[in-house]
C-alpha cells in the first residue's frame, strides 16, 4: 500500500516538474530562429543601381561594383542624341534585389530612319560608295553587275532602292555596277566633254562635226556616232561623231 501511494506521489512530482519546465523554457526554445548565414552580410538585399545614360560598359561596371549580373543587352530604337547610351533597364534603379541577381540594360542604337541619298552614288566606284553607305550608319547587301557602253569598269550606274531624303536601317541596298565595255563606247546622248574624257581613256580619237540643231537641248551633245557602240576597234582608231550645234539666229524674230 505504501508502496503505490509512493508511485503516485513520485507520478505527480514529474508531471508538475515537466509543467513547470515546459513553460519556462518552451519560449526560448521554440521562438522563430535566427539564422547566421555562412556568408554573413553577403546575404542581404542590395540596390540596383541607376545604369541609364551610361555606355554599356560602363554600367555593366556599374552593375557588377553593386554585386550584381549583367544578364542581357537588348538594342531599342532611340533618339540620335542618346545614341550608344542605355536607355531603360530592368529591375530598374532603386529597386531591392538578392546579391547576384541578374540585371538586364536596353542601349540605343539610333533612329530606325537614317539620311540617305542614292543619286550622291552614282559615278562612284563600288567601294567609294559602301564607304558613303556605312558613313549613313546604312548597309549594302552587295553588288549586281552589268557592262556599260560608256562607263568604266567598277563604277556604280545605279542604286536600289531609289527612295530620298531617308531609310530605315532594316532596308538593305544594293550597287548595279558597271562591268566596263570590250568594244567602242557609246558617246550617243553625251555632252562632248564626257566623249573626250571617255574615248580617252579608251585610246581613240574622236574626230567632231558640228551640226546646227534648233533643239537646245542638243547644244554640245553628241546626237549621232558613224560606228556602233560595241564595235570591235584597234587601239589607236577614229571615230566620227556629229554634235549639235544652236544657230545663233535661230528663233529670231
């Protein structure tokens, strides 16, 4: 008897003792815990910094000094006078992000329209001429060739497209070059000037007769030539061409 009265007494001591445990220390022991990363204060947020304006690799510089990453560089149309800088830029600045999260920046690449003026080509040579298109900021997709009468080898007779004034970077253009000519020029629709220039650089003589025209635009141009363009010839040969000639005291009254 005494022994179970001694059982129950010992019972009820442990159950109060773990009572009284329990509530003492299950607050300590059960709190939300703090934990200490093994990278210390490597773990905290930082702010993205403010890229915009800056060349790209100054602000990937920017960007990695704030411990983060640069993962993307997208090109967006903008104006000329921010051309080459970023323009936008994601998170954007200000905004807290994990260290080593990504940061990507869109740069300006130019107007999508740049000045263009075919006509300016023409009668340069084909490298001359991409020369002027890169100058543009513009780019050639090549060059068709084509033999010319009357224009020398490797000079650009043509250009498309044949739009003024403006194009957009996304339109290629493309050269007609001439590929010269193996017979006699054509000095037919030529002022005489350019027939000279021309036949000299062909080695042959031209031998001029002047005609009266009473069209004025026939004045100093060559309106008929005695042997065809593309005629074989021999270094050195003639060859007659008529030019016309205003009467001076034609359309008087």
């Amino acid at each position: 008897m005494k022994s179970a009265i001694r059982y129950i007494i010992l019972a009820v001591s442990a159950a109060i003792l773990a009572f009284i445990t329990g509530t003492v220390l299950a607050p300590s022991i059960f709190r939300t815990p703090r934990f200490i990363s093994s990278i210390g204060a490597a773990s905290a947020p930082v702010t993205v910094p403010d890229v915009t304006g800056l060349s790209r690799q100054d602000a990937q510089r920017s960007i990695e000094s704030a411990n983060l990453i640069l993962a993307g560089q997208w090109s967006e149309y903008g104006p000329m006078e921010t051309m080459g800088s970023v323009i936008r830029q994601d998170p954007p600045s200000g905004a807290m992000t994990p260290r080593g999260a990504p940061v990507s920046i869109f740069w300006n690449i130019g107007p999508l329209y740049r000045p263009y003026y075919p006509d300016s080509l023409l009668g340069l040579f084909a490298v001359e001429a991409e020369e002027e298109i890169a100058d543009w900021q513009l780019y050639s997709i090549g060059r068709s060739w084509v033999p010319h009468p009357s224009i020398p080898e490797g000079m650009v007779i043509g250009v498309s497209p044949r739009q003024y004034d403006s194009l957009s970077v996304t339109t290629p253009v493309r050269l007609l070059v001439s590929t010269g000519w193996d017979g006699i020029p054509r000095f037919m629709g030529l002022p005489v000037t350019d027939a000279l220039e021309i036949a000299e650089n062909s080695n042959l003589i031209l031998v001029i007769e002047e005609r009266l025209t009473g069209d004025i635009l026939q004045d100093g141009m060559v309106i008929e030539q005695m042997i065809p363009a593309g005629s074989r010839y021999t270094p050195g040969d003639s060859i007659r061409l008529v030019v016309g000639k205003i009467d001076n005291e034609w359309g008087t009254w």
